[in-house]
C-alpha cells in the first residue's frame, strides 16, 4: 500500500504548480468595501474575542475558530503553491482579525499533496501541538520563497531522490532546505522532527485526506476554497474570496453587484 501512493505521488513533477485562478478585476467601490475602511460590511460589533487562537485537528486538516459557527470555510492549499503563500500574506491576517475572531466564521486548512515537499512541509506543519499548527502554518508559507528556491537549486540527482517520498527523502529534503531547523528554532526538538517526517502512517493519511478531498470537490487548483460545504468557483485569491465574503456577511443587498462582482454560479 505505502508503495502505491509513493509511486503515484513520484510521478508528479517535483516543482510542478497547479493551475490557478486569475484574480477579479480591481474597481474603486472595491476599495471602499474592503477589510481597511471601517465603515465596510465587515466591521466588528466592538466586542472582543479570541476564538482565532482555537485550533483544533480534524480528520483532512485544522480548524481555526468557533466550531459552532454560522459559516464555514475551508482553504485548500499547497505549500510549494506561490499563491497560497500569496493568499497567506494577504489574506490570513484580515481573516482572523474580522472574522475568526468574534466567531462569526471558522476556517479549516486542508493540505493538498501534490509532490514530496508538500508531503514533507505538511508532515512539519503538523508535528508538535496543535494549538502551534497556525504559526507553524504560516511559517513555512511566509518563508517559501527561501526554501523553494533552494529546492528548485538542488542537483538533478537530489531531486530525484526526493521524489521516492518515502521516509529517507523527506528527512533529506528537510535537512537540504533546512525546513528541521526552522521547526527546531521554535522548540521542537530534532529528534522529534525525524520522528515526525519518519512516520508513514501519517504520510499516508495526508495523502489519503488529499485524494478524499479531490472526489469530494474536484479541487481544481491552489489556493481554492468551499464555502459551507461548497466549492467556490473561479476562486483562487484573496482578491477574488473577500468579495464573496463580503456578500456573506453583509446586512446591504446586492453587495457583489455593487463590487462588481460575478456571482459563483453565473
């Protein structure tokens, strides 16, 4: 069985990028609906809350914020995808602040698996307590830059070493890009790290919970989002999903319109 998922999972091109949406076109009424003016569908109620620091495990990924929320999102993402990194840097931030936080909406991070640095990256991001899943999350997105290109640098013979994606690669991947010492730097110990990156029933389950999600919704391409259990069509961006949000959550009619926006199913 481990085998079979290696094989297939070696047959994807080390680098290769998923396609991708393009991002909405930009307007001036975009500019006054947007996370920066306070008088925008998302402001707050005032009040306070935490529920962005909630973070627990589930069976294809985590989940950030209220579990008992209205809304839910999903975030289907790669980590050697540039525009995930993209979405990271731009959008995160603006979700757990407005969002996340008073509850109004939780989001599940769910990997997918396109090749042995997804593999590994991901297998990182979840090695050590799960309330660190987000900064570690964000970590490795916000430094991908570095380390891809290390990868996408690496001899033709390291790379295709790589690619079996059996234990061995993913501990040689880790080391070459230094993606252990970046986890070790926040206090996880190496010894503990290889433990994690050595554990083929949890590169299995990842490549498993990719493969479900894949039927499931027939995610086209990174980043993508479901929104209450519903893929977003021609979604792929932070520019593209805050619209969609902005519709969901305001109190004014036709706010897509107003933006500009096309509506998921037109």
């Amino acid at each position: 069985m481990t085998r079979t998922f290696f094989t297939a999972l070696a047959s994807v091109s080390l680098l290769a990028l998923a396609p991708t949406g393009s991002a909405l076109a930009q307007d001036s009424d975009r500019e006054q609906e947007s996370l920066a003016n306070p008088d925008s569908a998302f402001k707050g109620d005032g009040r306070r809350a935490s529920y962005h620091a909630d973070i627990e495990r589930t069976e294809r990924g985590h989940l950030i914020g209220n579990p008992d929320a209205d809304t839910s999102l999903i975030e289907f993402v790669s980590y050697t995808c540039g525009h995930c990194a993209s979405f990271t840097r731009e959008g995160e931030g603006a979700l757990d602040m407005i969002l996340l936080a008073p509850g109004k909406m939780n989001l599940e991070i769910r990997p997918v698996i396109r090749n042995v640095l997804d593999l590994t990256v991901s297998m990182l991001v979840q090695c050590g307590p799960v309330d660190g899943f987000k900064n570690r999350h964000r970590m490795y997105m916000l430094s991908q830059d570095d380390w891809l290109e290390q990868a996408r640098s690496a001899p033709a013979s390291q790379q295709a070493l790589w690619a079996r994606g059996d234990a061995s690669a993913r501990l040689s991947a880790a080391r070459a890009l230094d993606l252990d010492d970046m986890l070790a730097k926040r206090g996880t110990s190496i010894a503990d790290i290889n433990t994690c990156l050595a554990d083929e029933d949890a590169a299995l389950a990842l490549i498993g919970a990719g493969n479900a999600d894949r039927d499931e919704f027939a995610v086209p391409g990174t980043p993508s989002f479901a929104l209450d259990g519903e893929l977003l069509t021609s979604v792929h961006s932070w520019d593209a999903l805050q619209p969609v949000l902005l519709e969901r959550f305001s109190t004014r009619p036709s706010t897509s319109h107003k933006l500009g926006v096309q509506d998921p199913e037109s």
